[in-house]
C-alpha cells in the first residue's frame, strides 16, 4: 500500500489489484481529517493487509469518529471490524440496503450504524457532507459524497479504470495517462462494472450526470482510479460516452482452457 495526501486534509490510502489481461486495478480507501475524522471504505478483504495501521499512520484509530462504507463488497469492508474495534467511538454510515448486505457476511453492530441516504448530509464537526447516488455503481447501496470545503468528490467505483502499472495504481494520477488512454480506461470499466448503463435511459442517466456535472468537483477520487485533480470536464464527457460503449464480452471457456494449458504441473493448486 501507499499513503500519500490529496488537497488539504484527505489522505489516499493506495492498494490494487492485478486483474490478467485487464491491469492493474487501483482499490482505494481515504481519511478525511476533519474535526470528526473520517474513513472512507476500509480496503481489501485479503489477509496480508492490515488496514488499522495504514489509517494509524494518518489519524489515531481511537481518533476515528465515522465509517463510511460507499457500499459493502469486500473491495470495500476489508478492514471495517478490525478499525470499529480500535475506533470505539466511530459509527459506521451507510444504508438500510447496505447494513442489509453486510448481515450476509458478519453483521454490523447496528448501535454503531448510521444510516444515510442520497440527498441528506453528514455533520462531521467542522463541515458538512453531501451524500450523492453516483451515475454509475455496481451495488444498489452506493452512497458517495461531496466536500463543498474542499471540493472533492468521492464517487466510489464511478470513474474507475484499469492502470498499466501497479506505480501508476498505487502512487500516480489519473493525468498521468493520455487523455485517450484514460477515456479506454475508464469505458472498459464502465462496461465490466456497470453492464446496466448500456440499457438505461438516456434522459434519466443523463439527469445523475448532470447532478454531479453541478458540483463542479475540483478533484474527483474514485476507489478504482488514481486522484484526478482538475479534470472533472473530462471524466465528465467520458460518464456521457459510457451507454454506447460495446458490451464487454469475457473470455471463453476456450480462452480458458489455453491459459491453463500453460501452466506447469502443479502450477495451479500452488499459486
């Protein structure tokens, strides 16, 4: 993982993932030090992560007053127990579909949970938070949110996109790319996360877009994208193009059947 600052008082907590023959897929979790410190998502569900400290070298753990979990896959809740143990005092914000969800794999305490929906704001001490329904998501309780203060917007998977390198991932910026490289980017991961958005109407999609066109965003910070700062107008265009993107289309069972025929003997229960 790698920890590194964004605008003023947002701190990107950087992991990723290798997907073959996509990338490298950037999973992102952030803290917010405002008055009431914040925790967006809480990382990977993989053992060898140890979330509690990441946020340790950022915020005192005990410091930690909200959770809040854009929505409950296990890209998002790797380290949510672990942290609500070492922050006592933190609640976890999310949605009734979200707590909901969660009672499948470990139920949240639900003394700790705050439910918030699209629409309503978060007083964390010094600033209030406007949650939003980002345009395109791939669990029905997403719920991101906008920091007038700082004008950045946390969009959850909205605008995420496959890096060509794990640096780029974990320690770079989505400028870092060109401009047509990022749009790919973006539209394949559109297409793998999203599938409805080839489907929907035209008109309805278009009013989500523009809600978040309205909040002018200085930097956008999405889970499964490197920060973009000062791009908004871009990413913008690229949510316009998404519905008529070509459907992704996995790979095959032949496709299959060819990757494991190079594996050696015994590669496979190894690795």
């Amino acid at each position: 993982m790698d920890t590194h600052k964004v605008g003023s008082d947002t701190t990107v907590l950087a992991d990723s993932l290798e997907v073959p023959g996509i990338g490298h897929m950037p999973v992102n979790a952030y803290v917010l030090t405002a008055a009431e410190p914040v925790v967006v998502d809480t990382g990977l569900s993989l053992a060898d992560r140890d979330f509690v400290a990441a946020v340790g070298a950022v915020v005192e753990p005990a410091d930690v007053r909200w959770i809040w979990l854009t929505h409950p896959d296990k890209d998002h809740t790797g380290g949510i127990f672990d942290l609500l143990e070492a922050a006592p005092h933190a609640r976890v914000v999310t949605t009734f579909l979200g707590a909901g969800e969660m009672t499948t794999k470990r139920p949240l305490p639900m003394d700790r949970v705050m439910f918030l929906n699209p629409g309503e704001r978060l007083d964390v001490g010094d600033r209030e938070l406007d949650a939003f329904r980002p345009p395109l998501f791939d669990n029905p309780a997403t719920v991101g949110f906008y920091d007038e203060r700082t004008r950045i917007c946390f969009s959850s998977d909205c605008f995420g996109g496959p890096m060509p390198t794990v640096e780029l991932a974990e320690s770079g910026h989505a400028n870092d790319l060109k401009p047509e490289e990022l749009r790919a980017a973006q539209l394949l991961w559109a297409t793998i996360d999203s599938p409805w958005v080839q489907v929907v109407d035209p008109l309805k999609y278009g009013v989500w877009v523009d809600q978040l066109r309205g909040m002018n965003p200085e930097i956008v910070l999405s889970t499964h994208l490197p920060p973009a700062v000062r791009m908004t107008g871009q990413l913008i265009e690229t949510l316009t193009m998404a519905p008529d993107t070509d459907p992704f289309v996995g790979p095959d069972q032949a496709a299959l059947e060819a990757m494991l025929r190079t594996f050696q003997p015994g590669g496979l229960a190894t690795a």
